[in-house]
C-alpha cells in the first residue's frame, strides 16, 4: 500500500485526476517550469539556517526544513495563490508526527517572495478531517479509473495539460 503523501494531499485539493495520475506513476513535474522554480524559491531562500534545522523523511513525507529544537516545520511555498492547500499540506506533515509520537508541533507557512509567513496549528478537528481525506485519497489512487477531467483555469499552467487535453485528432 502506497504512503499517502504531502504531494498526494496538495493535489487532492488542486486536482484528483492530477492527484490519482500522479499515484500510479504519470508524472511530468519534471518538465514544468512551475515546478523548477518553486524548487528553486525553496533551495535558494533562508540559507542563514543554522543547525536546528534538519531534513525529516517519515512515512512518505518528506519535511526540508524542520526544527527539532522548538518543533516547528518551516514548509516554503512560491507564492500564496493555492494557501489552503499549503495549510493542510503543512497540517499532514504535523498530523503524520503527531502518528509517530512527537506532539506539540506548529508550522510556519513562508511565502518569501511575498516577505509574509504563517503559523499553522494542528486542531483535534483537522486530524478527524485528515483522516477522512486519507481514506479518500486512498479510494481514489486504488480506483483502476482515472477521475475525469474537470476543467479549471488552473489547468492552463499544469504540468498535466497537454496529457489531459490532447485528443486523438490533434495527433
């Protein structure tokens, strides 16, 4: 059974077909230019960070930057256009600690290139919440159909665009 991810979780918001594509191993995040500058918002901003911070890689998360000494996971996002998806993004990653033992976890959504942060806290309502979107979420990737195509505006700069938009004709 397939970890569900942060990844999974982003996209279950943005998108379920792009969420169940990208599950069963269809991906084209590598060619998108989206992606690559998120990428390299992330691997080019707070470079101070000294060593409280650490890589944390747990149950099919993966969490850059994390505080071990105050408990806080510091989680950098290009811009706030999808900010609740970062948000219960941000809440996965502390729900999936608090599975594992640590309790007392806060997050700081950082937005760099808008100098704005967020602190984000994990409610007894969010973890009920989380644990519905999980059985959702695993419904939908073990589901031998991929979920039709909703279109969105936000299609338009998807890596997945031309994969849910070619017809047959067009080729």
């Amino acid at each position: 059974m397939q970890h569900v991810t942060g990844t999974l979780i982003s996209y279950y918001f943005y998108c379920k077909r792009r969420m169940w594509l990208h599950a069963n191993d269809i991906r084209f995040e590598d060619t998108s230019d989206d992606v690559a500058m998120g990428r390299l918002i992330e691997d080019s901003t707070y470079l101070q960070r000294d060593s409280n911070y650490e890589q944390v890689e747990l149950d099919g998360i993966k969490i850059d930057f994390y505080d071990h000494k105050n408990r806080i996971i510091h989680e950098t996002k290009k811009s706030p256009k999808f900010e609740q998806t970062h948000i219960w993004q941000l809440k996965y990653y502390m729900y999936v600690l608090l599975k594992n033992g640590m309790e007392g976890i806060t997050g700081i959504l950082e937005y760099p290139t808008e100098r704005k942060t967020h602190k984000i806290e994990l409610s007894l309502d969010d973890v009920a919440e989380i644990d519905q979107m999980i059985l959702e979420i695993k419904r939908i990737i073990q589901s031998g159909d991929c979920p039709p195509l909703v279109k969105s505006v936000r299609c338009k700069n998807c890596s997945y665009y031309e994969f849910c938009y070619i017809t047959e004709d067009e080729i």
